[in-house]
C-alpha cells in the first residue's frame, strides 16, 4: 500500500528536486512560531525591533539575531530565522536519509520516476470517489438474454446509483470508506491495487438475503436482488452500517 509517510517537502528534497522557501506555518515550535509572526506583523520598524528584541535568545541561537532599519529587513530576518528552522538544522540528518536510499541503487529510481514514487511514499489527501468504486469492481455477469442477467444488471444501476448517493452524503452517516472497507477490509485502495481483482456478485434466489455480503479475503461484493431502487438503498446502506466488524462470506 506504501507508507505515506513523506511530505510533499520531504519528497522533492530527497528526490533533489527545488522545494520551495519555507514558510512560517512549517515552523512547529509554537513559541518560537508566535514570536516570529509578532516580527512580521509589527507595522513599524520599531514594532519590529521590539519583537526582534524579545526574541533576541532564540535568534542568537540559530544566528539569526540583527538589527534592524527597514521594514523589508524585517521580513528577511523572518525568513532566514524560518529557513535555518525547516532546513538548515535538519541538513544533516537530511543527507543521512538521503544516502540511505542509495542501497540498491533505490535514490537513483526515486529521482528518475519521481511520479511513481509520489504516490507510494506522500500522504494522499485526495477523498475516495464514486468512480474510483464503480471502476475498481467488475462484476460477474449471467448469461445474455438471461432474466438472471437482467435482474444483474438492473442491479448495477442500482449500485452506481447508490455509490453516487454516498458520495453526495444523502446515505450518511455511510461513507465511500465504510463501503470499501466492508468489501476489502480496507478503507484505501492501494496505490498499485489490490492483490485481487475485485468483483461482484449477486445473491439470485435467496429473497430473505435483503443486504449486501462481502468476502473480504477474495475482495467479493455479493449485492442483493431489489426490485427498486428506494429498497436497495436503504437496505445496502442499512446492511453496511450494521455490520459489526467487515463483510460476512
């Protein structure tokens, strides 16, 4: 599934790619942070050295402590205090985890296909989508000309229907996660997929099975048969919530 564990900065730095100045709302000391914005607000340049002044024991540390004329030598001494903050004091470890990824040759792909590794080691804050559900099953279907076929695909009207439902919250407090957690155990999709191809299936001639069942092991959703939407609906979206741990086989 990969770790997620890089941030975006984090992930251009190792791959030696431009990251952009680092900014105030990096700085996670919120002490040295509230005397750093007191600095850049200050609206005078004696504001600012009174600030500057404060700060004067934390400045001197990171070798950021001067005085002062102008206001726009206010706004660089912020900026080199937060540069030395987010940066400057992590170089070393920086370049340590950096020549760590040299064994097997791994720096090298991460700088090469840095799109690829993007999406293994940076959090993905994107929500899960209706079409990233309805695209991720396939559904194994009866015979054409069937009226199992028929019923089937009635059904998966119905399905994409009440995926976009969920989507649009008109099935709260059920969640797109909650429903692929219910089918796979998981509430992400991997970055490369999953193991198993997921699929659906249907439960023909069982009309006391009203809700959805799932074997989470093979990634199998079993939908039940309706014959309208309104009671799929409700019935899928009951089915899930109740359920008390994942999918039922």
């Amino acid at each position: 599934m990969g770790p997620h564990l890089f941030s975006e900065k984090l992930s251009l730095q190792v791959c030696g790619k431009p990251s952009g100045p680092a900014t105030l709302d990096e700085v996670d000391d919120e002490t040295f942070k509230e005397m750093l914005c007191k600095i850049k607000e200050a609206e005078t340049v004696p504001e600012a050295k009174a600030a500057i002044e404060m700060a004067k024991d934390c400045l001197s540390i990171i070798g950021a402590f001067r005085s002062i004329s102008t206001l726009k030598q206010r706004d660089m001494l912020v900026q080199s205090a937060v540069e030395y903050y987010v940066d400057g004091r992590c170089n070393v470890a920086l370049q340590q985890f950096v020549d760590g990824f040299n064994t097997l040759g791994l720096l090298q792909e991460m700088q090469t296909h840095t799109d690829l590794f993007h999406i293994i080691f940076v959090e993905d804050k994107r929500n899960l989508r209706s079409s990233d559900l309805t695209s991720l099953f396939e559904a194994n279907l009866s015979d054409h000309d069937s009226y199992k076929r028929e019923l089937e695909t009635r059904t998966l009207c119905f399905w994409k229907d009440w995926i976009i439902d969920v989507e649009d919250e008109e099935c709260a407090p059920l969640t797109l996660e909650n429903v692929l957690e219910f089918a796979s155990g998981s509430s992400v999709i991997p970055p490369h997929g999953f193991l198993q191809q997921p699929q659906i299936e249907f439960l023909h001639n069982a009309p006391e099975k009203i809700f959805p069942e799932a074997n989470t092991c093979n990634i199998v959703l079993k939908l039940p048969i309706h014959y309208n939407y309104e009671s799929f609906k409700t019935n899928m979206s009951n089915g899930i919530l109740w359920a008390p741990t994942f999918g039922v086989a």
